[in-house]
C-alpha cells in the first residue's frame, strides 16, 4: 500500500504537528507501509535550507524517511506567506497523487493541504484529513471571519468528501460536532517514543542549570506562543512569592513575542528564578523531561498536547488546562493535575503540587507505565494501517 501524507510544514518552529507526521511515518514504514511526505520548505518567516523539488531520504533532522519538499511562496505578507501556496507542489500533486492508494492530509486552513483534498477529489483518490485542532472552537475564533469565509466557501467541500477525519482526542471530536457536519471520523492519538531512563536526571539537570537539589523545576517547553498560555502561568507563578520552585522555559518564537514574555518575567519578578534554555532536543530534551519535578503546559488549546505526552512518558507528572484535550485523560487516570486556565486556579494548582512532593512524583510513576501501554508508535501504526485498508483505492 502507499500512502502520502501531506502537510504545509516540518519545520520545528511549527511545533508537535511537524514532529508527530515524521515519526508517524516512521513507525507505518517500520510496518511495511509505503508511507512518504509532501510539504513545503515553511520554516515560519524563513525557510528551510533543504534539496527542493525531488526526494530524499538523507535528511536525518527529519527522520530519513522519504520526503519532497516544494518552494513555498515568500512575499513579505505575514498572511499570504502563512498560507503557504506552492506551484510547484500543485503540479506535483496533480501529476503523481493517482500513483497512491490513500492520501493523509494534515491541517486546513492552508494551500497545501486544500489543494491536496480538492486535486484527491477531482482524480478520485479516497483522502483522510487531521485537522490539527483548527476546528476547535478557540482556533475558529482567532482570524474568526476570514475562517468562516473560507470554511464555508472551500474547505467545507473539502471535508465533506474526505472518507474520514482524524482527531487525536475525544475532546477535539466533542468540539467539532458542534459544527454540524455530517463527516465519518475516527480518534487515534499521537504515538511516542518510551524513552530511555538517564540515571540521576534530576541531579544531572539541577547541576547544569546550577538549581539547589531541594528546589522543584517546573518546566514549560513548547512553542513561545500566545496560545500557550505563559502569560497565565508567570502571574500565576508570580504570586508564589515565598516558595521555592525555578522554571525553565524551552522552546524558541517570534522575537518581539519573546520579549514580551520576558518583560512579564520581570514584572512578576521571577526573572531570577527563571531559565531560557532555547530549542532542545535529542537527549538533551529528555534530560528536561526526567530531569525536572513538573511539566506545564497552561494552554487556550491543544488538539492533543505532544509534549505533555512525552513529559508524562518520562514520568513527569503534567499541569494541563483544560483546554488541552488529553486533560480528561490525565485526570481520570490520575497522571498529574488539571486545572482552568485562569490564574488563581493555576496558582492554586501549583501550591498543591508544591506541598506534596510525594504526591506528585506517585502520578509520574503511574503516567510512564499507563502512556508505554496506550501510546507506544507500534500500536498507533498498527490501528492507522487497519483505517488505511477500510478507506483505501486498492
């Protein structure tokens, strides 16, 4: 069987959805699909340094899985840039996407992934597509009218011929019905990779970050975004004025955003006990995931929550608001806390987790055994191979 999986970006600076569609064809290829990408070389306001127009699998940033990626269109327009149009693929697609028994398109909204559906349609090919969360009501809210323009001018069509589509969360497929439309649809989480124990990770992080042993690390470590809710867990953090706990921030953004984080840093005055650590990855990135007491991730929205996920396969319990959709899960199973993504309740959320170290670190004991038996890549491949066979052009 072949499969095509195409999505606007890869880039890092897209955040979990380029991660996850990587290491989802990995794990379909380690099972014997015929799985490959189509995407753009979108690397937010720059672009990607990448062979463009052919395919390759030489590129071990993205996995060395087969992969083409097109010249996106680069005009000074954040809009027009962020719609991320390619002639190029265009004319790829149209002559090449009947060579596949299914198409996997990833997000809407976009150029790529519209004409992926719209050119699937018109030659017959069946097509699933993941929205990415941007059917969800706090997505469809922002840039509200010029999405409800092109939700119901274009992309309804779109999804309404799909054969199914793909929510990684019951609360991602809760919001979408409130839509209305009539469209199969199936849930299927991200997988993620059980990794491997580093030995004192707690000792080896507070030694780098040059942390007192006693003192907690809460970590945030996602894309420095409006989305992410910093500007609720800093005041919230803000108000804990005499305890103990240091936060590290990973990820990277735009650089007028960062700024603002980091003048809010200062006016709650945690700007000491607060430590920039860029992009990570690798062992570097799981070091933080074991290494430190808590991982927050005080969201708007979250159509699933990759690195909370990954946090809590470390044995890391999570903070989550309830806008991220595993927070049913992550309460239910007892994995960590969740709470409303409003301060008070944040903060109040943080000093329970601050009282009781033990607590906490029991949920993390239970999140890495509960995360390696429901969300390892073999068993999401496996479910996602079975879906391909029911849909597919054979």
């Amino acid at each position: 069987m072949k499969v095509l999986h195409i999505i606007p970006s890869v880039a890092k600076v897209r955040g979990g959805p380029s991660q996850a569609v990587i290491e989802m064809v990995t794990a379909l290829r380690s099972q014997g699909v015929d799985a490959e990408i189509v995407t753009t070389n979108d690397n937010g306001k720059e672009l990607l340094d990448v062979p463009l127009n052919k395919q390759t699998t030489q590129l071990e940033e993205y996995g060395n899985v087969p992969i083409r990626f097109f010249p996106r269109f680069s005009p000074n327009i954040n809009a027009v840039r962020e719609f991320a149009y390619s002639g190029a693929l265009t004319t790829w697609l149209w002559q090449h996407i009947t060579e596949y028994n299914i198409i996997h398109v990833h997000a809407i909204f976009s150029y790529t992934s519209t004409v992926a559906m719209a050119i699937a349609r018109i030659k017959n090919i069946p097509y699933i597509n993941r929205p990415l969360g941007q059917l969800c009501e706090w997505s469809l809210q922002q840039s509200q009218l010029r999405k409800q323009i092109y939700l119901n001018v274009i992309e309804r069509s779109n999804l309404l011929h799909s054969q199914s589509l793909h929510f990684t969360a019951e609360q991602e497929k809760e919001e979408f019905h409130q839509l209305g439309l009539n469209i199969p649809n199936f849930v299927l989480p991200h997988g993620v990779h059980i990794p491997t124990i580093i030995p004192n990770a707690q000792e080896q992080l507070h030694k780098i970050l040059q942390i007192p042993d006693h003192i907690p690390i809460i970590l945030f470590m996602s894309r420095i975004h409006p989305k992410k809710g910093l500007e609720y867990l800093i005041p919230a953090l803000g108000k804990l004025k005499t305890a103990d706990f240091a936060l590290a921030i990973a990820g990277s953004g735009e650089p007028d955003y960062v700024n603002h984080i980091q003048d809010l840093l200062a006016e709650h005055q945690i700007s000491d006990r607060t430590y920039w650590v860029g992009f990570v990855q690798g062992e570097t990135k799981n070091l933080y995931l074991q290494g430190v007491d808590l991982f927050a991730l005080t969201s708007h929205s979250e159509n699933f929550g990759i690195a909370a996920i990954e946090a809590l396969a470390s044995g890391t319990p999570v903070l989550v608001t309830d806008g991220v959709a595993i927070a049913p899960m992550v309460k239910k199973q007892d994995l960590g806390y969740v709470t409303k993504l409003e301060i008070e309740a944040i903060t109040s959320t943080i000093q329970r987790f601050l009282a009781s170290a033990q607590v906490a670190k029991q949920k993390g004991d239970r999140a890495q055994q509960y995360i390696a038996e429901h969300y390892s890549w073999a068993k999401i491949a496996d479910s996602l191979m079975n879906i391909y066979t029911k849909y597919a052009k054979l």
